[in-house]
C-alpha cells in the first residue's frame, strides 16, 4: 500500500489472501488499518470476483471467528483504544478500494448491470439535488468491491462535513416529496430490516421501529435498498493515533438527555449528554458522550430527547489538554442498544 494512501471509514481494503476489509474509523495506527472482514473468499459462495466465489459476513462476532481461524495474527489487542481490535498490517494490504474512484470508474463504464445503474442514478440525483461535487461522493460495499449480486444493495458515501449536511437536507426533502425514486422503508421493510439486525443489536420491534422510520440515510432507491455514509474527511480530523488514552471501565446502562446532535449523522456518530443517570453498572461522572463506531447508530436520537443506552463505559483522556471524561460506546455487542425513553 502507498504510504500516500490513507484509508478511512468507508474504503475497502483487499488483503495478501485476498479477504477484502471494511475500514472502521478515522483514527489508525501509522502501520496498521483497523478494518474488519467483509467478503471472504468460500467455495461455495454465492457471489463471484473475478470467478472466484465470495461470501459477505455480517456480524462481529462472526468476523473474529473467521480470522481467529484463518488469519489469527490480524486480530490484536490495541492498547490506546484498549480493546480487541482487527488490524491489518499496511504491509499486508494487497489493494485499497477507494469510493471516490470507484465511482469515478463506474461512470467511465460503457456498460452497466443493473445494479450499477441504479446506483450511479442514485449519486447523480444526489449530487445534481445537492449541488456538492462529484470529489465529495463514492460508492462503496460490494459494487466497490466487485462482489454484488441481483439483491445487493447500494452503498453511497459523502465525504466532508459541509457536503454530508447538503445531502443529508437534500435526502430528507426528496423522501418527504413522495414523487421521487428515494422511498422511506415501509412498515414490511422496517420489519426485514429488525429481524436481520436483531441478531446483532437486540431490542424490541416497538423500539427499534421508532426511531428507524424516521431515518434518512438508509430506506429504499428505484426500489432498491440504500444505505448512505455521511464520513468528515481526514482534513477536518484533529485526533491522531495516541492523541488520546481510552480505558474500558465497565458495562453500564445509563439514561440521559440528548444535548447536542450535531454528530449524529456521521460514522462515528457522537451524541453529547447531559443529567446522565447510571441505572446500571459502575458510578461514574462526568459521561459526557454516547458514541458509535457503527452506521446503524447514525441518527437514533436529537436534541433534546430523553434515552435509555447501554454499552461499554470507556475513560477518555486526552493526553495533550489533559481533558478527562467518560463516554459510553455502544455498538461492541449484541447487548448494546441506545433507544428514545417512552
């Protein structure tokens, strides 16, 4: 891999036994790539690159099993984020996949599949509807990777704060005009939607559904499934590798109010609490923040709405301004949820 190249949330990276990743994050170790896999290749595998068949895994717990067995040197114990963590070494990286150029190259195509067009039709409504540039789109998941079927969905990403919130509005308008290709999940789709994911993320069909029905980024696109990433770009990340300490200090469920949601939209997504009360788990002052590594957690609660969350309590300390707080990180385990109190 280029040293020039620097994969963040939404790339894809392609390892020397050919497992192609998903990056997680923005922050990374200077030799390393925290990613996790996403296609593997499997015998009998339903979809093909290149001839060679493909499978998608879905869950963590699924993915460290998989490169214990497999590729058990990739999973490390990371001490500045003092967790389990699968890293790939950038010496190890056979190929990164880049969702800028991955579209670029699918609009250079002189012949599409459907799935291809659908998506590209999707980025030119988006762009077009947005006015952002071309430069601040991509198209990620398996038509980046190259292992999508008939059922696949599609997988935009924005890059950069200002043209994520442009599109985000933008997005929102369209879903809400009706006479556009970009349909909300109907109630049928919603419930598809919470028995694939329940086997990660555990609540209630009453729970989930209210705040997935008025999610923005995921829904339905000339009647395909979309999910769109809203990610900063590198530029307008201030942390570096070891910047900041975190310590994992326990599991708790905490309730608290929603002060600040101007994060919500990104992975990572960051909710800013106030009147934190810790109902379950170990005491501890000030949990300043809800966040999440996951995309599933974007847009789950706004300002000024009262939540029920639990996850792993971490300490945070920044080790340039000494600031000291906690955070609770949801998303580890299939016990974690953050959920609107009724």
């Amino acid at each position: 891999m280029s040293a020039l190249v620097k994969p963040v949330e939404g790339y894809l990276i392609e390892s020397v036994e050919t497992i192609i990743f998903d990056v997680k994050g923005l922050v990374h170790p200077p030799d390393k790539v925290i990613a996790f896999p996403r296609f593997i290749p499997s015998p009998q595998g339903p979809r093909f690159r290149r001839k060679t068949p493909y499978r998608k895994i879905y869950s963590l717990n699924e993915r460290f099993e998989f490169l214990a067995k497999n590729c058990p040197e990739y999973i490390i114990y990371d001490p500045i984020f003092d967790t389990k963590l699968c890293e790939v070494p950038v010496e190890r990286i056979k190929r990164v996949y880049n969702p800028i150029e991955g579209l670029r190259k699918l609009k250079k195509k002189s012949t599409l599949k459907k799935i291809e067009k659908e998506a590209l039709e999707c980025l030119k409504t988006l762009k077009m509807e947005s006015n952002v540039p071309w430069s601040s789109l991509g198209i990620s998941g398996s038509i980046l990777a190259g292992t999508y079927n008939e059922s696949s969905d599609i997988d935009p990403i924005v890059f950069g704060s200002e043209n994520c919130l442009k599109v985000h509005s933008t997005l929102r308008r369209l879903l809400e005009e009706g006479d556009t290709p970009f349909k909300p999940y109907s109630i049928e789709d919603l419930r598809k939607l919470f028995n694939f994911r329940s086997k990660d993320t555990q609540m209630s069909f009453k729970d989930f559904i209210v705040t997935e029905s008025r999610k923005v980024f995921q829904g339905k696109f000339m009647n395909r499934d979309y999910f769109i990433r809203f990610v900063k770009k590198p530029s307008e990340i201030v942390e570096k590798y070891g910047d900041t300490q975190y310590r994992n200090v326990g599991y708790a469920r905490v309730e608290a109010v929603v002060t600040d949601d101007s994060e919500a939209i990104f992975t990572p997504c960051a909710y800013k609490i106030e009147d934190p009360k810790v109902l379950e788990g170990p005491k501890l002052q000030p949990i300043l923040e809800i966040v999440s590594f996951r995309g599933r957690f974007c847009e789950q609660a706004r300002k000024n709405e009262q939540i029920l969350a639990q996850g792993k309590i971490e300490h945070v300390k920044n080790l340039r301004t000494k600031e000291e707080y906690y955070r609770l990180i949801i998303g580890n385990t299939p016990k974690d949820y953050m959920i609107l109190k009724s």
